[in-house]
C-alpha cells in the first residue's frame, strides 16, 4: 500500500512542534479523509493542493481513495504554512516523485492555485523547531529564505513555486517561476532599539538625579518600574531613553524575540535578527488582545510579547481599561502570557520592562506643592484616579519613584552635565554580566527573573540586611513579595557597585527605590563618585 510521510512544524504559541504528513493513495471508492485536528484554514488545504498539483502539470490521483493523517493526532494544528507537506506527500505517495527524499527536509509555505508558493508568518519559530529537532534542511518560500537563515546549521531552499520544489528533490534542472510576493501585514509601531540609539541620548534629560538612578538600577537587573508626576515633568522623555542604556542581545535573546516578531508577521524580506532592545509604546486606549495577545483567528503575541527583553511603557497608565490591568497581574510576576481558549493554550515569553508612567490626577496639575498646584480636581476625582493603579499591580512593581518639574537653576547648571547613554550603558553591561555568570547553571539572566525561594536560598541576604528587610513586613509596610522584590534590588544595587554580596546600605536603598521614598544622599553622592 503507497504511503508517503513528509515533515513540517506546527505551532503552539511561539513553540513549534514536528508534525509528519502521512498520505495513503488506495484503490477503491474516490474520496478524500484529512485527520489530526485541522483547523478551518487546513481543512481548505487539500482544494488548494490539488489545483496547485494540477496547474503545475503534475497529476492529482482522483481516481483513488486519499487519507491524510497529521501526526501526532492529539496535537491542534493551524495554518496555511502545511500545504507544501501536503502536496508532496500525496505526489509521493502516487508514485510522481520516486526518487525524492521527503524524509530530512522540513517543508513550509502555503500554495495558490496556480502553483506558487505564497509566504507565511511564523517561519523563523518553524525552522527553530526543525533545527532542535535534528533536521538540516529546510523549503520556504523565496521571500522568508533570509528569515529562515538566521537559524545556525541550517540549509535553507528559498523556492517560488511547487514546480520548482519538484524539480529541485528530484535532482532535475530547476524552472522559471513568477516572483513570490512578501507576505502582507503591517509592520509593529514599535521602535526597534538601534534606531531609537540613533535618535536619542539619556544625556538630554537634564536634573532628575533620583529618577536617572532608578532607571539605571531597573535597566540593570530587568526591574518593573513606576515613574508618577505632574505633566510635562519627563516621565516620557526618561523612559524613551530607556532602551540606549541596554546592552546588545545575546544570541539566543535575539533568536527568541526574533522568532515572536515573525509570529506576530512584522518580519520583512531582508530582515535580520533584531540585536537591539526593543520599545513599544502603545496607547492607553489598546485592547487586552493588544496588549497581552489573542485576536481572532490564529493566536498572535501582544505588545507585550513584542517587547520581550526590551522595554515596554504604558503612558497614562490608570486610563488603560479595567481588563488590561488586572490581566497585566500574571506577565509581571512570571514572565510569561497564557492564553486560553477551549482547549487551546498559547504561552508567549513576556520578559522585558514595564515601565508605567501615572499623573497624579485626571489633568495632570497636581502639586504636592500649594504654591505652584494648578490642579482644578476635585479631592474625589484625584482619589478615584489613584485607585485605578490598583493594589496588586503596584505590588507587583520593583520601583517607583515620583518626578517633579524641572528646577530652573538645574537646567541652566552647566557644572552638572548629565551622562551620556554610552556611559550608562557599560555599567549596565557590566552589572548583567555578573548576574549571567551567577545564574549560569539555572537559565535566568537577570535578577528580576529569579523565584523567591530560590533566591532565600540559594543567594540569601546578609543577616542584618535580612533583619532590615524583615522589620518592615512586621510593621506591614511591605508585602511577603515585595520583601522578595526588595531582595532581587539588593542584588542589583550590588552588582552595579561591583560587591560580591549586598550590604545593609544596599537593602536600605532597596527599600527606598520600592516604597517610593527619597533616596539618601550619600546614595547618590557614592553613585557620581564610583561613575
């Protein structure tokens, strides 16, 4: 009996698994049976496959009885991108293709009826997939070609048609086709981290001593951050230059974030790994499905997926709606976004900064201030604002810090010229470079990324620090996990300072950067000196 088995991926969120096409061409009644839990979009395949076979000048086998089995069968698969897998298989399986090897060669891309191979999204996760995996080949179509090759050891056949997929597995000359078009789809409206290098400079905000320092402090060890004030103070302009003082990704950073900006199908032709960090700045008006992922259809990465390992800044955050900040519970404690639907569960790595911007009331005027308050609020519609910054999201914030107007006598200090982002940067880079070496062996990065117990147990505080610390949960001025966050910071204060293990000075500033309380000023002194 003719049975031809042909490789693709499915993909589950942003991990791919390996799916094996299995095509069966019997005698008997014509007809066609497709099982494995295809979805809409793939039970449509085999109408597409059987024109495209046929305006190729290949021959579909009518006549006879098809089953096509997508295994595993318990596996939910979605998507255009098995049409390829599908076609070849059944040629294979008819007896067209006798001396092609289907077996090693991953098979991507959707097919028109006249034979072209059409892109797809999520081609870079696919071919991750099929390179764990242990395959070394693998056909996409000629625009995704590129995409496909960022993976290391891999072959990639970039083709434009089924015909020329044919031609090139059975060792023939391989044909003309029609150029294939770019996949449509609009690009992310987020800045992609080199360009942002290009355009500003931490060196631009002038004063906000206590609010620079934080940032830096959060940019180095992968800290939540809460910065409130009146409008117009810097709030914005701080955390846009954010992303300058982050270093360069890894590679497998590079790979992994990479990999969600082509499931998302913003990866362009000619595209390459995004090095940079990169920022997204949505408006307070998104949806959940924006900012977290959903939509309809295929599931796709939210903008906070979209931001993973970089920065993402939610500006006046107590007008973002209801659902979208309980929801935001979950990706600042794990890292991660689960998505549920029925029976399907889609998790999107979450692991950059978030970076919330508050004003202290509906018009943004207030002043602690009475001098210089311009606010027309009432004390009602100021309390109401502040509880939209609900409680166990402010509790889940590393740092928070409150910004006041620029002082006419700091802008016009030509003695106290801020840093330049370059500068800021290597310390930064040096700061995560030591808390890479520390986590080596568990996978974790940064400090912010480390379980609670593991960090009690493992790499615990000093006995006065721990006292310190220990002191203002019993008096409930800090949360069991916010006594956690407090821990992560100490490190991170450490680890900028070079220490090979936190002090009480650094537990004390830890627990001022989360409270929100002024820093002290031999802090900052410390802080210019050691710069």
């Amino acid at each position: 009996m003719p049975i031809a088995t042909t490789p693709t991926i499915a993909l589950d969120g942003a991990v791919g698994h390996l799916v094996d096409v299995q095509v069966d061409v019997s005698p008997g009644q014509p007809g066609l049976t497709m099982v494995g839990r295809a979805d809409v979009s793939l039970n449509e395949a085999p109408h597409r496959c059987r024109m495209a076979i046929h305006n190729t000048g290949l021959h579909w086998p009518s006549t006879k009885r098809l089953t096509i089995l997508l295994s595993p069968s318990d596996l939910p698969k979605r998507g255009t991108h098995f049409d390829l897998a599908i076609a070849l298989a059944v040629l294979k399986a008819d007896g067209q293709l006798p001396a092609a090897d289907l077996g090693h060669t991953a098979l991507v891309g959707e097919l028109t009826l006249s034979g072209g191979l059409r892109s797809v999204a999520g081609v870079l996760p696919m071919v991750l997939a099929a390179s764990h995996r242990g395959l070394r080949r693998v056909i996409v179509p000629e625009p995704q070609a590129h995409e496909a090759a960022l993976v290391p050891e891999m072959d990639v056949l970039g083709m434009r048609s089924l015909g020329q997929v044919v031609a090139e597995l059975c060792g023939q000359p391989v044909p003309e086709a029609e150029p294939v078009a770019p996949m449509s789809g609009r690009r992310l409206l987020s800045w992609r981290g080199q360009e942002r290098l290009d355009e500003v400079d931490l060196v631009d905000v002038l004063g906000m001593e206590e609010a620079r320092f934080a940032v830096e402090v959060a940019a180095a060890g992968g800290h939540h951050l809460l910065l409130s004030g009146p409008k117009g103070c810097g709030k914005t302009t701080l955390a846009e230059r954010i992303p300058t003082i982050l270093p360069d990704l890894t590679l497998a950073e590079s790979l992994e974030l990479t990999a969600l900006h082509s499931l998302a199908g913003a990866l362009h032709e000619g595209d390459g790994l995004i090095r940079r960090p990169p920022f997204s700045a949505p408006h307070h008006d998104a949806s959940k499905a924006s900012i977290l992922g959903g939509g309809s259809g295929r599931v796709r990465p939210g903008e906070i997926s979209r931001a993973h390992c970089g920065v993402l800044l939610l500006d006046e955050f107590p007008l973002l709606r209801t659902d979208v900040i309980d929801s935001l519970r979950q990706p600042l404690e794990s890292g991660e976004v689960t998505i549920a639907r029925g029976d399907e569960s889609v998790v999107f790595p979450a692991r950059g900064m978030v970076v919330f911007a508050a004003n202290p009331c509906p018009c943004g005027e207030y002043l602690a201030d009475a001098r210089y308050n311009g606010c027309l609020c009432s004390e009602r519609q100021r309390r109401e604002y502040r509880q939209r910054v609900r409680g166990p999201i402010t509790d889940r914030i590393d740092i928070t810090r409150h910004l006041e107007p620029l002082r006419p006598h700091d802008a016009h200090d030509h003695w106290s010229r801020p840093e330049p982002s370059a500068v800021v940067r290597e310390r930064v880079a040096a700061a995560r470079e030591r808390q890479a070496a520390r986590y080596e062996q568990r996978g974790w990065r940064l400090n912010g990324q480390v379980p609670g117990p593991i960090l009690s147990q493992e790499w615990p505080l000093p006995r006065a620090a721990q006292r310190l610390v220990d002191g203002r949960m019993y008096d409930g001025k800090l949360s069991r996990r916010g006594a956690t966050r407090v821990h992560r910071l100490a490190w991170t204060l450490a680890d900028l300072r070079g220490d090979t293990t936190p002090s009480v000075d650094h537990a004390e500033t830890a627990l001022r950067l989360r409270s929100g309380e002024p820093l002290l000023a031999e802090v900052l002194r410390d802080h210019r000196t050691a710069s």
